[in-house]
C-alpha cells in the first residue's frame, strides 16, 4: 500500500470523554432508570395481581416502550463510543476506566429489565388483547411478547441481579483480558529484508501473504507466542464457559445451545438442517482444499496455505482504490447503497489502520442516536481486506434501512442469523461485479479463490467452531480445561470439519485463542449464525437475480424489520424455507458449482 488507510471520527457521537453531553448522558443512565423503575412500581406491577381493561395496560404499556427507548438511545451512545475508543485503542486508560464505570451504571437497568421481563410473563395472557390497540405497545408487539415467553428461563430477581453484578468481575472481565492480552501483544517480524514490530492481528493477516516463506514463518511466529500465552488465554477462556454453564442450569435451559438459538431466533430443526446441510456438503471443499495444495505445488495444504493467494495476486489496493471499486459495485445493485457508503467513506466513519493496542478482525457498530454506523478493519491491501469492508458496510446499509423508516432501539434488536443477510448480500453483490469483468482464466480463479476461501471459512471452518464450542461447554461442565486440552478439542473439531483436505500434521490448535467470539459470557456459540447469515444471503441474492430491481424495495423492507420477527417467519416473505434441508443444499450446491470451475481452470 502507499497510503495510510484511515483511522474513523467518532466525534458526532461526542468530542471527547470531556464532552459535558458525554458527562450529563453518564450520569442520566442512572436518573432515568430510577424514573422508570419508579412508573413501572407505580403504574404496571399492580396490574399483575389486579388486571386492568386492555386500553389501560396498553397506554402504560406504551409509556414504558417509550422511556426504554429514550434511555436506550443515550446508553448505544455512550456504549458505542466507550467501544469504539478500547476497541482501537486498549493503551486508552482513560477510556478503559470510563467504560468500566459505564458497564456499572448500566447494571440498575439491566436489573430492572429482569423484573420487567418477569412481569411480562405474569401478565402474558392478558396481552394478546393489550396488543390489539393502536399505539407503541402494539407498534412493540413482538419485542413485549418475545420477552414474556423468555421470562420462563429467568432465576429470581435477587439472583438475576446478583448474576449481573458478578458478571463484571466474572465473565465480562475474563473477555475484557483477552481482548487486552491479544490487542496489546507485538512481536519482531522480519518482511521485506525489514525487521518490523508488528501487532498479532496484522502477524495473523500475513496468513494471506503471496510468499510461501512468510506465510510459514508467521504461522510457526503466532504458534510460538500463543503457546507462551495459553495459560492466561485458557484461565479466560474457563472463566466464560463456567460462567455460561452455570447460569444455563440455574435458569432451566436445556443445554448450552439452547440460549443461543432463542437469541437467533431459530429452533433446532433449522439448526440441525443447515448443520446436516454442512456436512454433507465437506466432500466438495476437500475436492477444493486439494486443487488448491495441488496448485501451490504441495501434496497436502498445511494450515500456513490455507488462506494463500491464488493466480495473479500481486496486485495490492490503496485504501482509495478499495473505496472506488466498492462503491462502483454496490451502485450496481442500487444506487441508494452506493450512496449510503459514499457517506461512510466521505465522513470517515472506517477505521481501517493496523496499529498496536487494535483489536484484530473487523466490525459494524450501529449509534442508534445519531443514526450512523462506524466500522472497524485491518485494512492490509488484499482483496480479502476490500471484501471485508464491503461486508461491514453492508451491515451499516441494514442499519440504515431501519434508520429510514424510524425503526426504535426496541424494534431494532437483530438476531445474529438475520443481521448478517446485508453483510454477506454486498460481499456477493462486490464479488459477482468483479467476477464478471474478468476474462483471464488465471485471474479468475485468483478471483474464485477469495470467494471460495471466504465461502470455506464461514461453512468448514465455521462448522469446526461450533464443534469446538460444544466439546468445549460439554467437558467444562464437569471442570476446568487446561490449555493443552482446550488445544486438542481444537484440532479434532477441525480434523472432523476439513478431513483430508489439511494436511492433519499442520493445523492450527490455537485457533481458540485470538477469536474474541468465544469470550462473550452473553452470546455463546457466536459461530453458527454467519453461516446462517451467508447461505441465507446467497438464497435472496439468486431471488435477486430472477426479481431484478423489484427486488430491492421487499429487500430493504426485510432489513428494517429484522427486529421484530422470527427468522422463519421473515424467510417466508421470500418463499423460504429455513427449516428444510434443502434450501441450504441449494445455496451449498451454488458454491459447489465455483469450486468446480476453480478446479476446471
């Protein structure tokens, strides 16, 4: 690259720490909570013991929706704000200590939606006629009865309370030190007859590096510091999993997968359809794995080639020429989403610079109050970073849509599975476009390549993950895992999921390590909904294909309605059928059909 690709203005959002509205907003979290506490005691817990007329406990119903969303507009504010100065930055201090405050001021509100959900499930069968009068509680309607059907799985009040004020020293602090173990880790790497300090995410993006001797000595680099780090990274890893599985038992959940497709808005016949889907699926990628060693000159492809670059790859991007060939490609779906990351671009909302104390990977973050996006990437020049941006910008795209029509905090809560359909649409929309430019057949499977490459982490190794993540929560139930136990679940989850597609020898027992998604006490299993969200995305881009421009508008509907729906019930609106096997086989034999003209060429 030949330029520094751009770090993001946060100052919309606020100044600085110093901003008095950042101050009066900190402190007002806690005010606001106690006025709504203080109606909700007044005004609604009566009317669990003594019912009241449906337009009655509409209206009051109304009034909370109102005050939740009012406060939850100040506290997306300052939570995206706090994250996004650690996220970039975890020598901020300043940050860290403010962020931590703000994780406590949060805790009365996150206390008082226990008792709210309870009381939803005490009143639930007086809701469905509530609900029926015109106003917020019936525009609400899916986020009060969600709610009331998941208060079955709550503990007592006092418990729950307990459980989130234990959390902070518990759970969220054991990821908080992973996310600063591995941010804030540098090690001597030599590239380009140069000696450089580089952070871990930038040594682990060197896994796509064209020389063959690079990649390996990266690879062998990053074995070498996670092993000296596995001990700190396994007491972490621990301390999530233990927390996750005791609180699960306590609050009657079937097992460790249960929150999690509740949070995904799917049940197990879905899950186990694109699961099954999957597996039959591995004989395909392995077909490619080989092609793919074949074409590097080795008999079997070792982890450190897992992510080479194929064909004419010497071409690198400037940030700039990442930017024009984005926006070129999103406004041939619609000139709507190139306007849409046009402002992103323009406004520096990206923050795409490799720097120590940056958390590695990429993301999208929503600040609902100021209705922008800003998104988070290690930009390195590669196309694989070009399609990356492409996929944040999506779900910034999925956020505006819900920013266009309105959409509250409260009917904007997105599962997983459904908030990476725009993410992975404008990959495919980016990829397709360049794809059809192409008519040397070494650059086209150079193109084939990243897509493929992307299509096997988010199905194989995916698959891998949740395996992983399983054996994982299986075996911590019964104690605590060394980290050499932990590294040995890894490398059978991916000897089941790439087979003789690796070389078995070279693989990568510390995938466990560097993954944030692992160490969210909240939110387990954070894997299985990007494949969810990518073969979902590829079923509506081939209705795409068939609707043409009919399609957008149903597609940007679907967007802003993620929130208040179930992902089945959304999927119908197209003609899908989530729970059918068959409908990810589609999407699968789709992928199945590049991999063989990648193996043709």
């Amino acid at each position: 690259m030949t330029q520094t690709p751009p770090r993001w203005d946060l100052s919309p959002i606020y100044a600085s720490l110093e901003d008095p509205s950042f101050t009066e907003d900190m402190r007002a979290i806690g005010t606001d909570t106690e006025q709504i506490a203080a109606f909700f005691e007044r005004e609604l817990q009566p009317l669990a013991e003594q019912p009241a007329p449906a337009e009655t406990l509409s209206a009051r119903l109304g009034q909370l929706v109102e005050a939740l969303n009012a406060l939850m507009l100040k506290a997306s504010r300052l939570g995206t704000f706090l994250n996004g100065l650690t996220t970039t930055d975890s020598y901020d201090k300043a940050a860290e200590k403010l962020q931590s405050q703000f994780y406590i001021a949060l805790l009365p509100f996150s206390n008082f939606m226990v008792k709210a959900q309870a009381w939803l499930g005490k009143v639930a069968v007086q809701l469905p006629e509530a609900l029926k009068v015109p106003g917020p509680a019936r525009e609400h309607a899916f986020f009060l009865l969600e709610n009331a059907e998941q208060s079955r799985y709550l503990m007592s009040e006092k418990e729950e309370v307990l459980a989130n004020m234990l959390t902070l020293s518990g759970g969220t602090a054991w990821g908080d030190l992973q996310g600063t173990l591995t941010s804030q880790k540098t090690v001597a790497f030599e590239l380009d007859g140069e000696v450089k300090a580089l952070p871990m995410p930038a040594l682990i993006n060197l896994r796509s590096h064209p020389d063959a001797d690079v990649r390996e000595r990266a690879y062998k680099l990053e074995q070498q510091v996670w092993e000296e780090m596995k001990e700190p990274l396994a007491a972490c890893l621990n301390g999530v999993k233990g927390e996750t599985n005791t609180l699960n038992k306590l609050r009657g959940r079937e097992d460790c997968l249960h929150q999690s497709l509740d949070q995904a808005r799917i049940d197990r016949t879905t899950l186990e359809a694109m699961i099954s889907a999957i597996q039959d699926a591995l004989p395909m990628f392995r077909d490619y794995f080989r092609a793919k060693a074949k074409i590097l000159g080795q008999e079997k492809l070792p982890w450190w080639s897992l992510f080479a670059p194929i064909g004419k790859v010497e071409k690198t991007y400037t940030f700039d020429e990442a930017k024009a060939l984005v926006l070129t490609h999103f406004g041939s779906f619609t000139p709507e989403l190139a306007a849409f990351a046009r402002r992103a671009f323009e406004e520096n909302w990206i923050d795409a610079e490799q720097r120590p104390g940056k958390r590695g990977g990429a993301y999208c973050m929503g600040i609902d109050a100021i209705k922008q996006s800003r998104v988070m990437c290690n930009f390195d020049g590669s196309l694989d970073q070009v399609m990356t941006i492409a996929h944040e910008l999506g779900h910034g795209f999925h956020n505006y849509c819900a920013y266009q029509v309105d959409k509250t905090p409260l009917q904007s809560e997105t599962p997983m599975t459904l908030a990476e359909t725009a993410s992975i649409m404008c990959e495919t929309i980016v990829f397709n476009a360049i794809l059809r430019t192409v008519t040397n057949p070494e650059e086209e499977r150079a193109i084939l390549e990243t897509s493929i490459s992307s299509d096997a982490q988010v199905t194989v190794d995916i698959l891998s993950r949740f395996l992983f993540e399983k054996e994982v929560f299986a075996r911590r139930d019964k104690g605590t895992l060394s980290a050499d136990e932990i590294s040995e679940v890894m490398l059978q989850a991916q000897r089941d999921s790439y087979g003789d597609g690796l070389d078995e020898e070279v693989l990568n027992k510390f995938a466990w390590t560097w993954k944030p998604h692992y160490y969210s006490p909240g939110l387990a299993f954070y894997n299985f909904p990007y494949a969810f969200g990518m073969l979902f995305a590829k079923g509506l881009y081939a209705i795409y294909r068939e609707r043409g421009e009919a399609f957008v508008n149903d597609y940007k509907a679907l967007l802003a309605s993620t929130g208040e729906g179930t992902a089945a019930e959304l999927a119908a609106r197209f003609g899908i059928d989530i729970r059918s096997k068959a409908f990810w086989k589609s999407s699968l034999d789709e992928i199945g059909e590049r991999i063989q003209r990648y193996i043709s060429l």
